[in-house]
C-alpha cells in the first residue's frame, strides 16, 4: 500500500544522493572477488548513482561514465555505429561498438568469446555503479581485456513495492520513457525496468527507436548461499545511419547525411534477448563457489551504403559458463585470497549478405556459418604480506577456435578454422603509505585476437578469413599515486605499453561504410591519468580529471609507406575535464561540465586531423522529499558553448568521410519520481 503523507520541505530530508557521486572505500568487484579499492594494485575508477545520474538525458553510457581519467567516449548521436569506447587506446580502432575492452553487468559477460562488446542492449537508466578498470585485466578476463568496465543495476532499497517513473524530452525530437519497479520482501527481491527511446536526430537520416526490459530477481539461502536470475530484452526496429561526412561537406551543412547513405538507406534492426544465472555458495567461512551460466540471441541486421553484399543478416546464439573458487586462509600468518576457475563461451553466427540495391533486399552473395569456442582457465593470488604490503599475482591460459562452414559455394568453398592459444600474466604490489594513501605497480600482459566480423572482413572479396590478420599482443608496465585525505581525492598514474601486430583498420574504395583490418609491426604507448576531487562543503563539490596520451606506431608500413612515428588515430593527445555542482538545503541543485578534447587524427598517416573542441553542460533542477514520495524536476543545456565540432571519427574512411558532426546547443529537461512503501 503507498502511503498519502503530509508535504515536507527538502531541508527535512536526509541528504541528497547527490553527495555520493564517487563511490566511498567499499568492495567492488571488477577483480572477480569483493575486495578493497585500496588494496588493488591496478587504476580503478568507481561511480555511484546520485542526482547527476538521475537528471541526465539517458542516451548512452557516457552520461554515467564521464569524468574517468584514461577513458575516452566518442560517437554518442549515430545509434546504428554505436557508442565507441577507448581505455588507454584499446577500443579506438572499433569501427562500431567496443573492442579490446571487458564489459560485464550484473558479473554477466557483455564481451562475445570473440572480444566483441555491443553496448545497445545496455541502459544507461538501470546502472546503479560502475567500475571502470583502466589497464590490462588479461589474467582475469583473457581475450580482448585491455580494460574493464564492470556496471551493477538496480536493486530495491526498501521492503515493500517501490515505483520510479522518469520521462525525458529533448531537442531534435528526443524522449525517453522510463519505469522502474522492485520489492524486496525476506530472502526474495526483484527489479523490474523499462524504457523506450525515440529521436528524429539532429543530422539528416538518424532517427532511432528502442524498446528495452530487464527482470532481476534474487534469492537468498541464508547467509551461506543466493541465486540472481536475469533476463534481459532489447528491440530497436529503427535505428538509421547518417553516416561520415568530408570535412569540405562537414564545414558546409554538417547536418546532411552521407549521400550514399541516403540512398542505400543505410541502418539496422536489432532484436535481442539474454537470459543469465548465477549461484554463490559458502561451504565453509573460508571458501566461496561461484557457477555462473547464460545465454543470448541475436537477430541483426544492417544495410551498407554500397551494392555487392551491402546489406547483411545474421541470426547469433552465445552461451557461457564461468566457475570460479576463491579461498581465503592465512600464509605465513598473514591474510591470502585465493581464486581458480575456468569460463567457457561459444558463438554461433549464421551469417549472409545481400546485394542493396537502393535499400532494397538483392540477390545473395555471401553464406556462412561462423563457429567460435574459448576456454580460460585462470588464478590470482593475493597476499597481505605486511601491515604496509599487498602482493598480486595472476595468470591465465586462453584457448580460441574459429571455424567456418561456407553454405554459399558461388565462389568454391571458403570453410576452414583457425586456433588462437595465449598466456597472459600479471604481478602487482601496493604500498600503504599511510590509511588513506597508497603507491602501487603492476606489470602485464594482454593479448586481442581477432574478432570473427574481422576475421571474415576478407580484402580479396571471398569469404573464409583474412590469412593474413594476427592476434596483437601487449605488455603494460604501470606506477601509481592515490589517497583520499580529508574526503579529497587524487590519483595520479603513469604507464608504457609496448604493442606488437596492432590490429588496425582501413576501408577500401569499391566497399565504403565496410571495414577491414590489417596488423601493424609495433607501437608504444606513453600516457598520463590526473584526478582531483574536492569534498563536499555547504553543498559544493567539484573535480577534474586530464589525461595525457602520446601512442604513435614504431614499425608499421602500409601501402608501402612507411608510418613510423605517426600518432594513433582516434584518441587526443590532451583530453581534460571538470565538474562543478551545487546542491542546497531546499532541494534546488545545478552542475557544470565542461571538457576539452584536444585533435584527433582520422587516419594512420596524420594527414587528417580532427580539431579540438570543447563542450559544456549545465543542469539546473528542483528535488522535494515527502514521507514516502520523491520528485524532482530537471533541465539542461548540452553543448553549452555552441561549439561545432565531429562527435566522432571514422578511422581511415574510404574518399576522406572521416567525420561525424555532433549537434550545437541543445536543451532536454524532464519529470522524475519515486515512489515508497510504508
């Protein structure tokens, strides 16, 4: 039953969520195991939910992962390519969703067993935290862990139906709707979420329309043992592509789509659903299984903007299992975290293409089905070695295999498979410097092999693999200085990563909008990760974060050319930002971000530079608290300072459509609830 109470002023209230933006020392778990931020000896950003979260527009990930030193967003507004994410350089290359970089929500892969991550099916709405692990995780993860962003979804913080309805308005014809639902009621609880998306777009041919669902229940035996059961759903039946644009055409009308993609209609339909389990177990007060299975469904499809084998179709399966064992006992009188287990995945793609004949459905080109199985087994091992010392160290063992079943046969049979075998290791050590300081290092290995949609991406136009595309392999070395006196918070940290076979991409002439990827000799990667974060005084917090990134090939010929000491495309050299927010005791509250983006290179050889910019956003908004009702109204102003800029660049686009314009000032605002029980 909801309860009808008496109106109470915000002042009355408990203090806002606002407050807590950055996470406190809690467990986070972006290591596989709940452990002490300050115990890691790796980079680690945590972001809780709190009013900013709350009063954005909830369009992408960005919105809750900004302000991260060493992390990079690009390409927000083209639904179709979607959100592009660089972590130290790995994920630049991606063409269209993540690459190189480990996604998991609810402890549930979000990373196909071939490396590849699609964030659509993720709403930014239902995050709840967010850890992002920046630097190579391989000896936890394997395979494409240049980095890793762990998110948690939300869970019902009170006994009894909790609601929480959010709507959304925006410029260039944006909504989103939103509700939210959970109980929590003895050793059961569940959330439920909801949204549709929709916007006409503020460049010519990218309107978007999704639909998203997710039902988490738990279920708790006790203190020894829990079930999490999750499903989730997601259907875009519209998502258009505007496509990249010269910089003659950029300068001249930004808002024009591509005209190729006009005229092949270029976009996607996406239908996806996932279902996932878990279950914990505590034996004894020392040990902990943990059996983790899921599986999900695909059905894609996508129209190119040219011709032969323009639009393309796959119907895709993936299932997993991750069993893991972690044993805490003493060594040598000291506390030691013990953890062994294995994760098993296996990706089915029944794949074709099509002729796109103007947008319409041809005649078939192209046949396959493409198989992918990993295993990795893994350990980690952390000591407590003194009062001031914590050690690490891990490894893993991954083992890939690619095979093909070419059903087309207008061309000879293309089936064949392909084994991928690495071992990728780590050791780290943190030194307490005192309670709330610590020096860290770590150094690491990571490996990327290829995904299958780069596998098959054959320059000689056939089907089967590309020969002559190899794993990449890598090895970071990392110092770093953290603390939080006085509820300050700073970080510094300082890295070098040696790259060798960087898989790099390009596109050819005859398939523009399609992508192809070649090995580079070596690359090395010298960066610089700032932060600073003030505590909260009479409702005034502020930080800034800048990060610094000099990445530039070693050996690296194309075309017979030689790129050595060119800058990586698609990540800035300087890249700052900063937040400023202010919440009073009545319930108003306002925020300003700004970030500067330094120039962005569009090709391998720097001939195509993509200027700096800076964007600004401020919110301004009212929250009011009764005995068991929230509500808040909110608005905002994205690019605050009007600036033109690209949102995006598409790494080494055939005829120079390098760039993607990004929309000038801009407003939403919206409606926000929540709902208690008695």
């Amino acid at each position: 039953m909801l309860c009808l109470a008496s109106l109470g002023w915000g002042q009355e209230a408990p203090e806002k969520s606002s407050e807590t933006v950055v996470l406190q020392p809690l467990d986070v778990t972006a290591t596989r195991t709940k452990k002490s931020p300050d115990d890691i000896p790796n980079s680690l950003r945590l972001i809780d939910r709190g009013a900013w979260q709350n009063h954005s527009p909830g369009a992408t990930l960005e919105e809750f992962g900004v302000g991260a030193p060493g992390v990079f967003f690009q390409n927000r507004f083209n639904f179709a390519q979607d959100l592009r994410i660089a972590i130290r350089g790995f994920g630049a290359r991606s063409p269209f969703g993540v690459r190189g970089i480990q996604v998991r929500v609810d402890g549930i892969p979000q990373t196909l067993p071939d490396g590849q991550t699609q964030l659509d099916s993720i709403d930014t709405s239902l995050i709840q935290r967010m850890e992002i692990l920046r630097g190579p995780s391989a000896s936890l993860f394997g395979n494409a862990s240049g980095g890793m962003i762990s998110m948690t979804t939300r869970e019902p913080q009170s006994h009894g139906l909790e609601l929480a309805p959010r709507q959304v308005f925006g410029s260039f014809g944006y909504s989103k709707t939103e509700m939210w639902a959970g109980k929590r009621e003895g050793d059961f609880d569940y959330g439920m979420f909801a949204s549709r998306l929709g916007q006409t777009g503020w460049r010519r041919h990218s309107r978007v329309e999704n639909l998203f669902a997710q039902l988490k229940v738990n279920l708790y035996g006790g203190a020894d043992s829990d079930w999490m059961v999750l499903f989730r759903k997601f259907y875009s039946p519209l998502t258009e592509d505007p496509g990249g644009l010269t910089l003659q055409q950029s300068v001249t009308n930004p808002r024009q789509g591509a005209p190729r993609n006009l005229l092949f209609n270029a976009g996607e339909e996406v239908d996806q659903e996932q279902l996932a389990v878990r279950y914990r177990k505590l034996p004894t007060a020392q040990d902990e299984w943990n059996v983790t299975v899921h599986l999900l469904r695909r059905d894609f499809e996508n129209r190119l903007p040219f011709t032969s084998g323009g639009r393309v179709q796959f119907d895709r399966w993936v299932g997993g299992l991750a069993v893991q064992w972690q044993n805490d006992r003493k060594v040598a009188d000291r506390a030691n975290r013990f953890l062994a287990g294995f994760d098993y995945g296996i990706q089915n793609d029944d794949r074709q293409r099509f002729d796109n004949n103007n947008g319409r459905q041809g005649a078939l080109t192209f046949d396959q089905v493409e198989r992918v199985q990993s295993v990795g087994p893994f350990f980690r091992n952390e000591w407590k070695m003194s009062k001031k010392w914590d050690i690490v160290l891990g490894g893993r063992w991954d083992w890939l295999h690619y095979r093909v079943d070419d059903a087309f046969g207008g061309d000879g049979d293309q089936s064949g498979s392909q084994t991928l075998s690495q071992g990728s290791g780590t050791v780290g050590v943190v030194y307490h410097l005192a309670d709330r300081h610590q020096m860290y290092a770590n150094v690491a290995s990571v490996f990327e092999a290829p995904t299958t949609t780069e596998l098959i991406n054959n320059p000689s136009g056939t089907g089967g693999f590309n020969p002559d595309l190899q794993s990449q392999t890598s090895l970071s070395q990392e110092v770093g200085l953290r603390g939080k006196p006085a509820d300050w918070e700073y970080e510094v940290a300082v890295f070098y990563i040696r790259s060798w076979d960087e898989i790099t991409p390009f596109e050819l002439p005859a398939f523009p909008g399609r992508t192809f990827f070649r090995n580079a000799g070596k690359s090395r990667r010298l960066g610089l990760e700032t932060r600073l974060a003030t505590p909260m005084w009479h409702g005034l917090q502020a930080e800034a974060a800048y990060t610094y990134s000099d990445f530039e090939f070693e050996e690296f010929v194309a075309n017979n050319v030689s790129l050595e000491g060119k800058t990586f495309p698609g990540v800035p050299v300087h890249h700052w930002e900063g937040r400023v927010s202010y919440t009073h005791p009545s319930g108003t509250f306002g925020q300003v971000r700004v970030q500067r983006v330094g120039r962005v290179f569009a090709d391998n050889a720097n001939t195509a530079p993509n200027a700096g910019y800076s964007l600004g956003q401020l919110l301004l908004g009212w929250e009011g608290k009764w005995e068991c009702v929230e509500a808040s109204l909110f608005a905002g102003v994205n690019n605050l300072f009007d600036d033109r800029y690209n949102a995006n660049v598409r790494i080494n686009a055939a005829f120079g459509r390098f760039f993607e314009p990004g929309p000038p000032i801009n407003v939403f605002g919206g409606l926000r609830l929540r709902i208690l029980p008695f």
